[in-house]
C-alpha cells in the first residue's frame, strides 16, 4: 500500500506541505495548471529549492500582488472557488471538506455559526492554493494511506487578525482536540490552522515512522530561520503491509 508519512519534528503548514509533496515527486506546472482553473487571480506561484540549516528543502510560496483587492470569503465563496475548477472530484471533495473543519473550529472559537466565519486568513487566496494544492498533490502522487508523527505547535504567542494569541492557536487548539502533539523549546507558531486542518484530515494514525520500504523523500520549506534545526516539514513516501504497521491511532 502506498504510504505517506509527515515527519511533524518542525511543525507543519499549508506551503510546507505543498512544497514537501513537489519535493518528492509532484509535478509543479501540472499543479499551477489545475490551480489556474479556479478562477481566483491576482497572485503568482513559485518554486524553489532553498537551504534551511543545511537541508535542502522545496520552498513553495504564492505571491500575492499588492494592487489587487483580495476580499474577505465566506465559505460558501470558497465553496463556489473549488467547484468551480476543473479538479479531479476527490480532489473537490477532500478540499471542500478541510475548509469546512477550519470554518467549524472558527465558528466555535468566535461563537458564531460556519455560514458567517470570515476567512481573513485562511481563506486568503495563498490558502486556498495551499489547501487544493495540498490534495492535488496527494492525488497526483497516488498515496493510498497517511500517518503522521506527534505534531509540533511551537511555544509562546503569535500575532493573528485578532491580536496576541496564545500558541497553539485557538482554532489550531480546536483542530488538535483528540490528536498527539506537543509544545517544544521553539519560541513561536510551528503549525497554522490550515496546516493542522490538513494533516489531521488526513492521518489515520500518529505515531513513529511505520515499517515501511521507504521510495522517496521529500522536504518542504518553512518562512522561519531557527537557530537550532531545519525549519521543514518531511515526508516519506513508500510501500507498508497495513497488517505489519505499528503506529498508534
């Protein structure tokens, strides 16, 4: 069964993840082609391998022009944006369905319902691209089954819309309930709504990495410089029996 695991030890976020699946395999212009069919405009795409701590790694970043009027969506926008694309229907659905998990944690954390969340950040058109991205990639790439390690929050505050927040995030709070993660030493957000929203859809099960036959590997870059280690998320790519595994759900 072909098997993907998210090597967690530095966060994860929505970029990362793009730009650890192109780094183990997933075409980039056949991505930027099927996220051009969404109709949304006003930003531009790139990819690159950088250095992060002497690791390799893909940075995968959208470019947002400043001249151009990005509004507020709600989720019925964001809705209208993925089923109007000319994706794979797995690839709509599983899209679809990460916007409504971060809508539903928005809503409870500001006490509102999901038609009414604005998502002044994770609606933003670079999450957009990082979410349908995100399962483009994975269905190009044809993984069958995903595991995660522990996921790394980071420690301390991070400055969103509504001001200092504590980290995790609430919303990220929210996302984690019921799944292993972890503070650390790193001062910081280590993982972002969109990122925990993803990787908690998509895991079957936490833990090390699986008995598995290992066929590629792939690194995606994070924005942040740390001191001490590679900001990246890693993903191994292989082949486990699912009888033999030995992760915890």
């Amino acid at each position: 069964m072909k098997t993907l695991y998210f090597d967690c030890f530095c966060g994860a976020a929505g970029d990362m993840i793009v730009g650890a699946l192109i780094d183990a395999g997933a075409d980039f212009e056949s991505l930027r082609d099927s996220l051009n069919t969404l109709g949304v405009d006003g930003y531009t795409l790139s990819c690159e391998k950088v250095d992060k701590h002497g690791t390799m790694a893909t940075n995968f970043d959208v470019h947002l022009d400043e001249q151009h009027h990005h509004p507020h969506r709600h989720l019925r926008h964001v809705v209208e944006i993925i089923e109007a694309g000319d994706l794979p229907d797995s690839v709509k659905e599983a899209s679809l369905e990460t916007f409504r998990r971060i809508a539903v944690a928005e809503a409870e954390v500001h006490g509102t319902t999901i038609e009414k969340v604005h998502f002044h950040e994770v609606g933003a058109v670079d999450s957009i691209v990082d979410i349908v991205g995100t399962h483009l990639a994975l269905h190009q790439l044809g993984i069958e089954r995903i595991i995660s390690s522990p996921l790394h929050v980071g420690s301390g505050t991070v400055k969103c819309a509504h001001g200092i927040m504590p980290v995790p995030a609430p919303a990220t709070a929210l996302l984690l309930r019921g799944i292993p993660s972890y503070g650390g030493d790193v001062q910081g957000e280590l993982l972002t709504p969109t990122g925990a929203a993803l990787i908690t859809q998509l895991a079957e099960s936490y833990g090390p990495i699986p008995l598995m036959t290992t066929e590629t590997i792939g690194s995606g870059s994070g924005t942040k410089d740390l001191p001490d280690r590679p900001n990246v998320l890693r993903v191994m790519i292989g082949e486990t029996n699912q009888q033999e595994a030995t992760t915890e759900s």
